[in-house]
C-alpha cells in the first residue's frame, strides 16, 4: 500500500521543481503556472502551500543554500590536505553557480537572489566564511603567515570573493575549477612560507 503524501513531502517535491523552473526560464520568466506544471499539480494546488513565486523562490534558496553547505562541508572532511579540503568546499560553492543554472540566467537570478532574499544570501555567505576560516585555523601550525599577513577570517573572505570572480569568466565548468584549485595552491602555499615577518596589526575599524 502506497503511504499518503505529507504536506512536508509536497512542499520538497515543488521546491526541487521549481529549481529546475528557475534555472531554465529565470527568474521573471519563471511563473507559477509554470511551477505548477513542472511539479505536476494545479495552480489551486500550488497557492496551498506558498503565497506566490517570491514566496517560493525563498523557500528554495533556504533549502539549497543549506545544502549546499552540509555538502561542502561533508567534501571538506573527506579530504586528506588543506589545499583539498578548502578546495572540496569551495567546488561546491563554485559548482552551485555553474552546475544547476542555465548560463543565461546565472547573473539574472543572483540579481534577483540579492533583491529578493538578500538576508539568505548575507547569511550564506557569512557561515560559508565559517567553514572555510574553520579549516584554515585547524591547520594553522602549518601556515606561517595566517595572522601575520592575513587573519583566518579575512582569508576566508578573500577566498569566496575569489570563487565568485573566477564564476564569472566565460570558461568551460573544467576551466573554471582548474582555476580554483590554483588560486587554493597558491594561497596555502604563500601562507605557509615562514619568512620571518613581524605580525601586521589589526585595523581598528
């Protein structure tokens, strides 16, 4: 006997629909008729569980920011170097704007993203930051200049900043990682030159 559909399970079903809406139409072409038929329920259904496409577009970005975080967390962990681990997290991150959105909407629904659910996107970015100042500090005995020339955190920083530069270039996914793993080298690999330098102090902001 088939078990009946919790409205939990329906709401999964409709947010992983209407990621493959919005990666393909974008976000303003993206309607909920639309949203509705790719989840294969009418639109009286879909109005049941979210208010309209901001509502879902929310809920959406919730769930696959989260995600996106558990997983690279979980690729960070599986790695045996520093510069593996910080990449592994980072390719997420990278693979989540070139992997599951049609090239043509990319900046489109990041725009969006940042309009509409700009509070999703701060808080991404700052537990993003989390993650990868937790690795760089966990290897610290390594790295001769983290608090000399830069902090684990601003480091951090500078590294996601990086990854949404090298997103934007008009490269093949393969380039693009290829790139990141560089960029990841050679950033471990400055930190870790012991060169004797005083400690930098800190700004005061």
């Amino acid at each position: 006997m088939t078990s009946r559909k919790t409205p939990e399970d329906r709401r999964d079903e409709i947010l992983t629909a209407a990621l493959k809406v919005f990666g393909h139409y974008g976000y303003r072409r993206a309607s909920m008729e639309l949203i509705a038929q790719a989840a294969g329920i009418s639109r009286p259904a879909l109005y049941q569980h979210f208010s309209g496409r901001e509502d879902i577009f929310r809920a959406m970005g919730a769930r696959m920011l989260d995600g996106v975080l558990d997983t690279a967390r979980d690729a960070a962990a599986r790695q045996p170097t520093l510069v593996d681990r910080v990449y592994a997290a980072l390719s997420v991150k990278l693979e989540l704007v070139v992997g599951s959105v049609n090239a043509e909407f990319r900046t489109e629904l990041l725009t969006e993203a940042g309009l509409v659910a700009a509070d999703l996107m701060v808080s991404f970015k700052i537990r993003f930051a989390d993650l990868i100042e937790e690795q760089l500090a966990a290897s610290s005995a390594e790295l001769a200049q983290l608090g000399r020339v830069i902090s684990a955190r601003d480091c951090a920083d500078l590294l996601l900043d990086a990854v949404v530069g090298i997103s934007q270039a008009d490269a093949p996914a393969e380039s693009l990682h290829r790139r990141l793993h560089q960029m990841v080298e050679l950033t471990v690999l400055g930190l870790g030159l012991g060169l004797g330098l005083p400690p930098v102090a800190t700004p005061v902001h």
